[in-house]
C-alpha cells in the first residue's frame, strides 16, 4: 500500500544531535488575510445559523440518514453519514449541511484498495454533535473525513477517539474551514496523525483556515501541512504526541495566532512548532508555548521568511534554527534547555542553503544547559543577537560563529 504520510514522505527526516510589541500587528495582518480568502472565523458562526439539509441519527442501534426521506437504514456509523453526504444536492455551487446527531464507532477496516473514509465533495458542510470512536485493529486505515480535490467545504466540529490513520485528512483542496477539532488518540500506533493538509491529490492545498484544534496522544503529529498556500490558524493546544504539535512543510502564507505543545516528541528531535522542507515565505507566529517538548521551536530544511512572537520555551531538549533563512525570533522566555537556549547552525550539505538574516532579540534565557544562543557553521553569516537578556546559561551567554554577526545590546546577570 502507498501512502503519503510523514514518515513515507517527509523529505528531510535527517534530524541533527541536537506578550510581545508585535501582537497587535500580526493580528491586522491574520484580520487582512482572512478578509482576503473569505476564510474569517466569524463565517463560520454565521453558517451555524443555517437549515441542516441531511441528517444522521441512531436509535435502538440502528443508524439512520435522512434528507426529505430515509437515504441510509444499517449498523455502520461512517455509511451513514456518508448516505446523508452523498443525498445532498448533485452539482450544487452553494453549501449544503449535513447534522450528525449522535456519537458512535467505527471499525475495524481491513485493506481493500483504500481507508475507510467520508469523503466530502465540493460545497459541503459538516456539523458534528458527539465522538467518533474509532476501534481499528492492525495498522490503521480509517480516516473519519476526508477531502480529495474539492472546494468550499467545512467541518464545523468534531471529536475524534481512538487510532485513526488521520482524524482529518484534506488532499489538494481550496477554501476549507474547520472549526473546532478535538482528538483524544491514545490508541494509535503506526500513523496516528491529526490533521492532515497536503498536495497528494495532485495539486497544492489553498486558501485554509482551522480556528482551533486540540490533540493529545498521537503516535506521530498533531497538526501537520504539506504543500500549501495561504493557511490560517486560530490556536493549537497538543499533549503527548509522537511527533510535533504544529509542523508546517512546504507551506506558504501562513498566519498562526498560538501554539501551545506539552511533551510533543519528548526526549526526541520533533519540536511544538516546526517549519521544514522549504516552509515559507511569509509565515507569521503569534505566541509560541513549548514545554518538555524535543525541541520547542525548530526550523530546518530551506525554511525562509518567518516570524515567531512571543515564545515561552521551558525544559525542551533544545530549540534549533538550522539550513534557515529571514527568520525572526522576538519577546519570551527560553529557560532550561537541555542544550543551549537557542542554536543557530547550517550543516554541510549542499542540499539546503546555509543559515544567514537570523534575529534573536528581546528574549530573556536563563537556566539553559549549554549557552544561551549558540551560533555554529559551516558558512552560517549575518545574523543578530541583540537586545536580549542573559542569566545562568551553563555555557556563558553567546558564542557564535561568524564575524558577520552581530551581537549587541544585550545584557547579562551578575
């Protein structure tokens, strides 16, 4: 069986040993962009007030779908919702909702050319009351939704148990919304990711918005993105996953308004936010929380043209910018790291542009294992460590690599 999941796909898997003045303009900028794409938040809680057009029940074990008159009469969950689905209009150009009225559980799925999917067409909305259980046995094969090639859908909400491969998986699709998405996947051991926004469809991914997802015990990422264009996201909040909590690869135009990840990948190389494999430009991070994660933050692979405000690191492994270009770091904390606060480096590959136009600034580290910022080569240049704070790094405050950088302003405890 093929598959485009991170493990199989990511093309840099090579991981090394390793309330700020800005807010109120980033919020301008994620406020135009949403304005932009039509994606604003606020669409979404004015679509809640709209006429359900199909719905999905169980009673007395029984699941029904129903649009003017029963579509669906049977045992499975997912068939069920994917009847009231597929009664919706043929063709339409407007959206057309889909009510799940009760929790219920999927599985197991055995491999039969595909996952056990809902697949949503174009101009489709789903609005979710209740869990999907999803009771898989083997490797995982059940994807609750998934989008392949289509336009104008939404999940408005949803709650996901269980060991899926993906909760949410969308392939090469344009104007999606999902709104409030919830995952408790303890249960999962081979893939396990989230949410999954990718090219695999053939195509790139464009004009998304996700307002809020929370993620505990995923074996891999919480929230991944792979090849797309204009993506904005509300707020991610993961604990206990296998990878990173917000990983953005090939992905361009991106507003995040707050991550916060507890132990995403701890005591391994995957960080709670993650930009790699030519990420960028024009990606914009509000506020970053990261405790005992991997690492906390981690940029890697081509990244480029980046923005993190506001970070508060404490007890990661290590925090690394690394193959970066155009990257800003501005206001936090970044306090005992299992390393050095923050290491900027280039490796030796001709694969990946060396790291240069980095800023650290107006951070406060302290307690770190190493030192506070650690510039290391080869041909990493033209950087800036400046105005920052340093206190008890085990290490001393600053070393860095090349003559072309620049540190200055900074102070330090006595």
């Amino acid at each position: 069986m093929t598959d485009n999941s991170t493990t199989e796909r990511n093309r840099d898997e090579t991981e090394c040993a390793d309330s700020s003045t800005a807010i109120s303009g980033v919020t301008r900028r994620r406020a135009v962009s949403l304005a932009a794409t039509g994606l604003a938040a606020g669409a979404i809680g004015t679509a809640q007030a709209s006429t359900h057009d199909a719905e999905v029940w169980q009673t007395d074990g029984i699941w029904y779908a129903a649009n003017d008159e029963t579509v669906y009469e049977g045992t499975d969950y997912l068939d069920a919702i994917q009847a009231a689905v597929d009664s919706l209009t043929p063709g339409r150009t407007s959206k057309e909702t889909v009510l799940i009225k009760n929790s219920g559980s999927v599985g197991p799925h055995s491999w039969d050319g595909d996952v056990k999917a809902v697949d949503l067409p174009s101009y489709t909305v789903i609005d979710h009351n209740g869990t999907i259980f999803v009771e898989d046995t083997g490797e995982d094969l059940i994807v609750p939704f998934r989008a392949q090639s289509v336009e104008s859908i939404e999940i408005r909400n949803v709650t996901i148990e269980g060991n899926p491969r993906y909760g949410i998986w969308v392939q090469s699709c344009s104007n999606v919304q999902l709104g409030t998405i919830t995952m408790s996947l303890w249960d999962t051991e081979s893939v396990g990711i989230g949410i999954r926004i990718d090219d695999s469809d053939g195509g790139r991914s464009r004009n998304v918005s996700l307002e809020y997802a929370s993620i505990e015990g995923s074996n891999h990422h919480a929230v991944e993105t792979y090849g797309v264009d204009t993506i904005d996201i509300g707020t991610v909040e993961t604990v206990d996953t296998g990878g990173c909590g917000l990983l953005l690869n090939d992905t361009a135009y991106a507003t995040v308004d707050y991550v916060n990840a507890t132990r995403a990948d701890q005591g391994g190389g995957y960080a709670g936010f993650r930009c790699a494999n030519d990420a960028g430009p024009e990606i914009v991070v509000n506020r970053v929380d990261a405790v005992d994660c991997g690492r906390g933050i981690f940029t890697v692979s081509g990244s480029e043209g980046i923005e993190i405000y506001d970070i508060y690191l404490d007890g990661n492994g290590g925090n690394l910018v690394q193959d970066t270009r155009y990257l800003l770091i501005d206001g936090g904390t970044v306090t005992n790291t299992g390393s050095s606060g923050i290491r900027i480096d280039s490796r030796s590959s001709a694969e990946y542009p060396h790291t240069t136009d980095v800023t650290v600034r107006n951070l406060e580290l302290t307690g770190n294992a190493e030192y506070g910022v650690y510039e290391t080569g080869p041909e990493t240049e033209r950087n800036a460590i400046v105005s920052n704070h340093f206190c008890n790094n085990a290490s001393g405050a600053v070393e860095t690599y090349a003559n072309s950088t620049d540190v200055s302003g900074n102070s330090y405890c006595s």
